[in-house]
C-alpha cells in the first residue's frame, strides 16, 4: 500500500500534465467551430466600426482616432493569421484517420489545437470594452488653404502679376485694395489669388477668406476666421466678445497668415475684430475687395489696384468662351455679331458671362441679331440682364442717398461715351434743384464736386481730362444701360425719360410719347430737323436739345410744356440763328443755357420768365445786343457770358450791377470802363472775368481789405488777352509783404497773352494757383518782382498748387523768381521762346517728387541738376528713360530750338 501511493500521485501528475495538450488535439474541431464563429464576429463588429469612420471622415471632415485606426488594424492583422490557420484545419479534414486512433502526425495536431485554442484566447481582447468606440473619430484641422472653384479667367495676367509682386515680394506691403466697378472681377481676381496661395512653398500658416456685404456682421466675421484657426466651439461659445478678440489676436500673432476680405462696402477696423496689423515684422498680408476707392482711403491700404475692364480682344474671348465654340462656328454670321454684342458690354467680365451663356446653344443668326439690337435699345429684355447684371450693380446705386441717386440717374441723359464735362454737369443738377434749394450756388458748387467723388469713388463714373484739361466723367455702357432701366421705374414706364440720337427718332410716333415724359434729350449732329409739335407735356421738367445741326424748332413746340418745363438747354447749336419763339412763356423755366447758338438778339419779352435764375450765354457766334431793361427785373443768380462779346457793353454790366440777387457772374469785356467797374463793384459775385482789346487799359487799382469783406472770394479765372498798356495790377496791400489776407483765395487759372505787364507780383495774392499761361507779353522781366522776400514768398504759398506753368514768347523774360519755391509734385513747366530765361526756381533737395519740363537747349545747357536723377527724355517721338547727366550730354548736340521735354521721376520710381 506505501508501494501504490506514490504510484497514483505520479500517476495523477503525468495525467494533469498530458491532460491539457490532449485537450489541443481531443477538442480541436470545437475549438475551431468557436474560433470560426468568433472570426464571423469579430469581422462584423470592424467592418461597423469602419462603416461609421469612413462616413465621419467624408461628412464631418474628421479623422479616425489612433485607438480606432491600431484596433482596425490589428484586427485585420489578426483575422489574417486566423485565415491561415483555418486553411490548414481544412487541409487537414482532408486526411481520413483511423477510427479511435490517433492521426499519423500527432506532434502536429497538438501544434494545431494549441494555436487554435491560443487564437480563441486572443479574440476574446479584441472584444472591446464598454462604450470604447463611442467616439470613432476626431475632427481634422483646418487646411491651410481653402480651395474655391473658378473658370477659366481672361485678361487678369497683368493685373494678378502686380497684385501678386505686392503680396510676395514686398514686405513693407501689408494692406492691399483692390478697387473696380461691380461685375468687373475683382473677386475673381482674388480667387486666383486664393488658388496661387494654396501651392507649396510660401512658407503661410493660414489663408483666410472672408465675405463681408454690405451689411457688415462682426459677429459672422470672427467666426469665419475662428474656424479656419481650429478654436473649439465649445471655448468659443463660453469666451466674452473682448476675450474673443484677444485670442484671435494671440493666435494670428503666432502666425503668418493672409486674409482675404471680399466685398468690402465701409471702413473695417481689423484690431476691433482681433486681427493684427500686417507688418514687415509679421510678414502677414491683408487683401480686399470694394466698389468704393474711399474704402481704400479709410482702410489706409499701402497699395490701391484698381481693376479695369477687358479689352475689346479679351472681352471677345471671355464671351466666346461663354457662348462655346461650337455655336461661335454654327453660321459665319455668328462671329461678327458675336463682336458687336462683346462691344456692347463694353469689356464689363459680368455682362459678357451673362450674355454669353444666355446665347450658348443658339445658332440661328436671326436670334443673334434680334438679342444685339435688344442689347442696344432695351438691354434690361435680355435673359439674365436684370437678374444677374442689374441688380447686381444697384447694389452701388442702393448704397447712395437718395439726391445722390437722382444726380447719378441725370447722367442718362448723355449719349453713350461722352465725356460729360464735370461744371456743367454740376450746373445742370442745380438747375434742377438736386443740390438742395439755396441760392448760394457756389455751395451747391463744392456739394456737386462731393456728389460727383462720391460717383466716382463708387466706380458708378469714371473721369479723365479731356483735350482743353477740363475734367470730365463718363457713365460705363452697362452701368448707363441700369441707370436708365432704373429711371424708368424699373422698366415699366419705357417713356419717363427719353434720349434721342438719330434722327428718325424724331418721328411722330416718338414725339407722340413726350406727353409721358419727365426728361428728353435730343443729341448729335445726325439730328438735321425737329418738324413735329410734341403733345400736351404736363410732366416734362427737363429738355435738352444739344449739338445738333437743326436751325429751328416749329412754331409752337414750346406751348404742350410752358407751364411745368424748368430746365432747358440749347446749347451748341450752331445753326440756331434767332431766338426760339415760345420760349418767354415758360413760365415755370428756371434754367436756360443758349451758349454755342448763333442767336444774335435776346428779346425784351424774356422778363416774363420771372422764375429764371440761370442765364447762360457763353461762346456765342454773335455779338448779343440785350436790351435795356430785358434783364433787370429777372431773379438771376448765375449770369454767365464766357467768350462771347456784349453789343451794349457798358449798359449790360451797369444792369447787372444792380441785380441784388447775382451771386455767379462769369463775363468777357473789352471796354476800360467796364474793366474797372468789375474789379471795382462785382467782388461778391465775380467767378470768371476776361478783359480783351481794352486799349486805354493801363493799370487795375483793387481796394483790398485786411478782413477779407471786399476781396474777390470767389474768382476761379482771370484772363487779360491784348491788353497792349497795362502794365500793373495795383493791390493796396500784400505788395511788398505776405498777405495775411489773399485778395483772390479762390483764384485758379490766370492767362496772361500780349499785354504790358512788367511782372506778376500780384500772384501772391492767389494761394491756390493751379493753372499760369503767360504768352507774348514783350515787356515782361519777371513773373515774380525783386520786392518779395523770400520769407514772405515762402508765407504766401505762391505756386505750392501749380499743376502747369507755361510761358511763351517772353523775350525779355530773365527769371520766374529769384528764389526757389516750392512746387507740387508733377507740376508741368512748359517754356518756348525766352532766349534769356536760363534758370528756374527750383531747389534739387526741395523737389522730391515727380515733376516735368519741356523747354529749349539754352535753358537746358544751364540748368542745374542732380546728374544721377532718373529722368525720362521725350523728342521728337522718342522716348528714352536714362540719368539726368546723360540726358544733358545728349541735348548739347541738338540745334538751338530743338523742344526736349524731361519728366523727372520721383526718387521712390528711380
């Protein structure tokens, strides 16, 4: 019995010990039922998983978390191995065994069973725990770029180059403005902007687009720029609007970034809204679009671009490309109208687009001549013209008052393309009571001129200096083309205003529709005849009859609107020989414009027109004999007879004289007595004065006073043209010292041609001379006298806003000024035939900006200059940019008379 003990204990240990690998090789086929079944589970449950990842990832632009991502890959590791093993039990059923006896191979059924049961074990950890997949994902950083869709653009090369030089490789450039009509691309523009920054390589942290509109939300703007940082919504939600913008501000400090406003309609102040100042320091960037050029002021941007309309090739291209190539060649009748509807456009990117899709697909070349003449007569019938051009573009008109509104609305009344002279624009819209209803006309004047930079700062006209250096505007086509659908209310009164520039529109049937009318122009040298007598005009306010070639309107033409017609104006017309009959029974007429008519005699029944306060006369083909009393009792305020010459001289100006009311009085005489009288009487109301061929004329005493109650406050042009003896302009104080008070502060133009004087010292007196043309006058020695000190020059501010001096057979002349002055910058210095002037006050250190002179060899054989100085030489159609020195060197070999005209370039332009 002791014997058998230790036998069974042994016995029992060899059995626990083999009992257990046994078990690998007695229970392998349900082990592996269980491992096939947990597999199957195991697969379903990561497939899932997996499902709900890929849908986050594509819907919430999310990434799957580091514990999601390793458990679907060790799971996908791990089903592979039990793949493997799986396949080798299916082998191995392949083997048939002998009944209730083992397999051949028994070492390698134990080596089954124990990977088998050993799997089973290491399937159950990848049952996961609970609420592990909760939260599969989590959301993905914002990409440095956010990619915008764009077509393919046309014509913005240029403009992107420049824009894109400021924002690379200009690091004192961090504020940029791009400014432009609506439609005209400028957030196109900023889209390629947008694209080019999203390449590698521009070493940015973060690119910002940001749409702002017209009602500006600070809120959604912060916002905008919070996401694209990454700040969470939760901190967001809980942060106070001062906590906000300091750690917008904390974040975009540690960053270098680009923001890309578009849309921009006011001032944005960036620091109120948590964006830093771009700086150098920073290397960050801002970028902005706006309708508005006094945006760009307000934002003080460091760089303005104002985007411009296509060209006529590139507006054809950009409207091809919109139509399709395949309706371009659908008929050879195509391509040409094609031209003229991308002409009507007038290079405007948004009606082109518009246009061009609406023609896409139509290869009849009947439809195509039907939508140009719809384009040219009633644009707003066009498909998509309203709705994606027009209201587009009110947008701008929207954003004016509502007698801004009214004064953009009359610039309809222009043809297309003219070159709307901005004074008589103005005089026009006070004529028409637009400018309020005061009768101090030259504050009308200074509100006309904020109107019109309002206009132009909105892009609604553009401006420019026609051939005489009058400033002008000008309405773009399509911008016209709203304004007028605007004016007539939208489209649906075709007749409250109408503009006529052919002649076979002075038919029956378009006079018959002036009885619906508020405002008609008839324009153009096309318009030969007006046969017809309009209907009875009960609403017609305004009429505009200009640069015709008609000789006379029919008896009666003016009885269906003498009671309600205020502004009429026949001016150029030069083939209007008498004056109009009807005229002096409008009696509700307040303005009245004849200038440029050959209208010799002004009748004495004008003083029936007792509501008349603008009377313009200037240019007249005619000496105009007005008579006695045909004036006085009319309730003037503007007397105007610029270039023409007054029959009764001297009877004209001692009515005017009397007229208490006149404030605007612009007037040529040629007798000394009326000289006199107007510097002596007309201080309150002179604006232009000419004195030609006064013979007598030999010196003009001006009272002047010291509190500036008798000066000439608001004379803008002073002409004196062969007045042989006068040789003295005497001011009774200021000669000698620096005014302390100017005797003609308004004064911008003088021209001065063959007359006496020995200098003009008087102009001291004109701080705001803009405008000097001195011409043929024999005697002169000095423009400026030896008995100015150069202090008292420097007080008065004599010439500090001259934009151009020209001076012109002088030949005596020896000196502008003894000393040097200060200049404007590109002030134009244009001198010929003054064999001894050989200086000019000018100071190289004083003279920083851009300025130019056109002159002969002697001046320039001693002028004096920095011989290093950029400069670019005109002659004789050459233009060559080189140093000042080597621009001399070359004028030595030029003959005695040779012109050169040098433009000196700013030190910042070298």
């Amino acid at each position: 019995m002791d014997f058998a003990n230790p036998l069974l204990e042994l016995v029992k240990e060899l059995w626990c010990f083999a009992s257990k690998p046994l078990g690998y090789v007695y229970h392998l086929k349900d082990n592996v039922d269980s491992l096939r079944k947990t597999i199957e589970d195991l697969e379903d449950l990561s497939y899932d998983v997996k499902v709900r990842v890929v849908h986050e990832e594509k819907e919430a632009r999310a990434v799957r978390t580091k514990q999601v991502a390793n458990w679907l890959g060790e799971v996908q590791e791990f089903v592979d191995r039990v793949s493997q093993v799986l396949r080798e039990v299916e082998e191995r059923e392949k083997i048939k065994c002998l009944c209730r006896c083992l397999p051949p191979n028994c070492w390698s059924s134990y080596k089954l069973g124990k990977r088998v049961n050993q799997m089973l074990n290491e399937a159950r950890e990848f049952q996961p725990k609970e609420g592990k997949f909760n939260i599969v994902t989590s959301p993905l950083p914002p990409p440095q770029v956010l990619g915008m869709p764009m077509d393919k653009t046309v014509g913005l090369d240029s403009s992107f180059k420049e824009v894109w030089k400021w924002l690379v490789d200009e690091e004192q450039v961090g504020l940029i403005g791009l400014d432009g009509i609506g439609g005209v691309g400028k957030t196109t523009l900023m889209k390629r902007i947008n694209m080019e920054l999203s390449r590698p390589n521009h070493g940015l942290d973060v690119v910002i687009w940001v749409v702002v509109s017209k009602q500006v939300n600070k809120d959604r703007i912060q916002d905008t720029i919070r996401k694209r940082l990454d700040i969470e919504d939760e901190l967001w939600k809980g942060w106070s609007w001062d906590e906000r913008v300091h750690h917008l501000c904390e974040d975009l400090n540690m960053k270098k970034f680009v923001l890309l406003i578009d849309d921009l309609w006011g001032r944005l102040d960036l620091l109120q809204i948590g964006v830093p100042h771009p700086s150098p320091e920073n290397g960050s960037k801002v970028v902005f679009t706006t309708r508005s050029k006094q945006v760009c002021d307000q934002m003080v941007a460091d760089k303005i671009f104002k985007v411009q309309c296509l060209t006529p090739e590139e507006a054809l291209e950009l409207f091809e490309n919109n139509v399709g190539k395949s309706t371009i060649d659908s008929h050879p009748d195509i391509p040409v109208l094609a031209k003229g509807i991308a002409r009507e456009c007038d290079g405007l990117p948004l009606a082109l687009i518009t246009i061009g899709r609406a023609m896409a697909g139509i290869a009849n070349p009947h439809e195509w001549k039907h939508a140009l003449t719809t384009l040219r007569n009633k644009p707003h019938n066009l498909p998509g013209m309203v709705k994606e051009v027009y209201n587009i573009l009110e947008f701008s008109y929207n954003s004016l008052k509502d007698s801004t509104q009214q004064c953009f609305l009359y610039c309809c009344l222009f043809p297309e393309d003219y070159l709307i002279v901005n004074n008589e624009l103005i005089e026009l819209w006070i004529g028409e009571g637009l400018l309020g209803d005061t009768n101090n006309v030259y504050r009308m004047r200074e509100e006309g001129e904020y109107v019109l930079g309002d206009l132009k700062r909105l892009c609604l006209l553009e401006s420019g200096l026609d051939d005489y250096r009058r400033q002008y505007v000008k309405m773009h086509d399509v911008i016209r083309d709203m304004a007028i659908w605007i004016a007539r209310d939208h489209g649906q009164r075709e007749n409250k205003l109408i503009v006529i520039e052919e002649e076979e529109d002075i038919s029956t049937k378009m006079i018959s529709k002036w009885g619906e009318a508020k405002k008609v122009s008839i324009w153009g040298e096309w318009i030969q005849n007006i046969n017809q007598t309009p209907p009875r005009c009960f609403q017609l306010k305004t009429l505009i009859i200009r640069e015709t070639n008609v000789m006379e309107v029919p008896r009666g033409f003016f009885e269906s609107m003498a009671a309600c017609l205020m502004v009429l104006d026949l001016s150029d017309n030069e083939n209007i020989k008498s004056f109009p009959e009807g005229i002096c029974n409008l009696i509700s007429l307040q303005y009245l414009n004849l200038s440029g008519t050959r209208i010799s005699e002004l009748p004495k029944e004008i003083s029936n027109l007792t509501r008349l306060q603008w009377l313009l006369l200037d240019e007249m083909m005619q000496h105009i004999p007005i008579l006695i009393g045909a004036i006085a009792s009319l309730p003037l305020n503007v007397f105007s007879s610029w270039g023409s010459s007054l029959e009764n001289e001297d009877e004209v100006v001692e009515e005017l004289g009397r007229m208490q009311g006149l404030t605007d009085l612009s007037i040529h005489v040629q007798k000394s007595s009326s000289a006199l009288k107007i510097f002596q009487s007309f201080q309150r109301c002179i604006r232009r004065v000419g004195i030609k061929n006064c013979e007598g004329l030999t010196h003009i005493p001006i009272s002047h006073s010291l509190k500036g109650s008798g000066n000439f406050l608001h004379l803008e042009v002073l002409n004196f043209v062969s007045c042989h003896m006068l040789v003295k302009m005497e001011i009774n104080q200021g000669i000698g010292q620096a005014p302390n008070c100017y005797c003609f502060p308004s004064l911008v133009e003088v021209l001065i041609v063959r007359c006496g004087f020995l200098d003009l010292s008087w102009l001291v007196h004109a701080p705001k001379l803009q405008s000097l043309t001195i011409l043929y006058c024999n005697l002169m020695k000095k423009i400026i006298g030896d008995e100015i000190a150069r202090e008292e020059l420097a007080a008065s501010g004599l010439f500090s806003r001259l934009k151009y001096l020209r001076i012109e057979g002088l030949p005596k002349l020896k000196s502008i000024c003894d000393h040097a002055l200060l200049f404007p910058q590109g002030v134009e210095f244009s001198i010929d035939s003054c064999p001894r002037l050989r200086k000019l006050p000018l100071d190289s250190n004083g003279m920083r900006g851009s300025f130019s002179i056109k002159a002969e060899k002697g001046l320039w054989e001693e002028f004096e200059w920095d011989p290093a100085a950029r400069v670019t030489l005109k002659w004789q159609g050459t233009v060559e940019e080189m140093t000042y020195g080597e621009a001399a060197r070359k004028m030595k070999d030029w003959g005695p008379h040779h012109l050169a005209r040098l433009e000196f370039l700013a030190s910042g332009e070298e």
